[in-house]
C-alpha cells in the first residue's frame, strides 16, 4: 500500500492483515462494546488479522476492515460486517 501523496486527501479502507493485530485490539473495545467475559479483544484481533480480515461464524464468513486517515499507513478505524441472520 502506498502512502498517499502530500496533498491528497484520500482516506483508505482494506483488508485487516499481519500486522494490525495491536491496533485493532485496541480499537475493538469501542467498535463492538460487550460485557461479555468470553470475548477478548486480542484474541479476536489475533484471529482476524492472519486470515486477511475472514472468519467463520455459525451463518457464514465475518470480515473485518480497517480504515486509516489520509497520509498514514496505521488503521485509525475498523468496519467489522457479519453476515445476514434470519432469526
């Protein structure tokens, strides 16, 4: 991924990947709130992050974006999408 270049006010979206676990362990706390003792958040940045971004889940695949501001490479954001449920 490149780095934008000065002036260029795009910000980007991909895939999460090797590497982000850190920042998305910190960012998971506030994305997907829970009170829930089961769930942690390294462990699901942990597993995201090697599988690109996919997990299984009982109804399909889970994937998980990371977001980043214009001029930077670190993820400042994510976007987690779950799959439709029909109860």
């Amino acid at each position: 991924m490149r780095v934008p270049a000065h002036g260029d006010e795009m910000s980007w979206v991909r895939k999460a990947g090797p590497g982000d676990e850190a920042v998305i362990a910190r960012l998971v706390p506030a994305a997907l709130a829970t009170s829930d003792p089961r769930h942690d958040a390294r462990e699901f940045a942990d597993a995201m992050c090697p599988a690109h971004g996919e997990a299984p889940v009982p109804h399909g695949t889970s994937r998980l974006l990371v977001a980043g501001q214009p001029g930077t490479l670190a993820p400042a954001g994510l976007i987690y999408f779950l799959p439709p449920y029909a109860w």
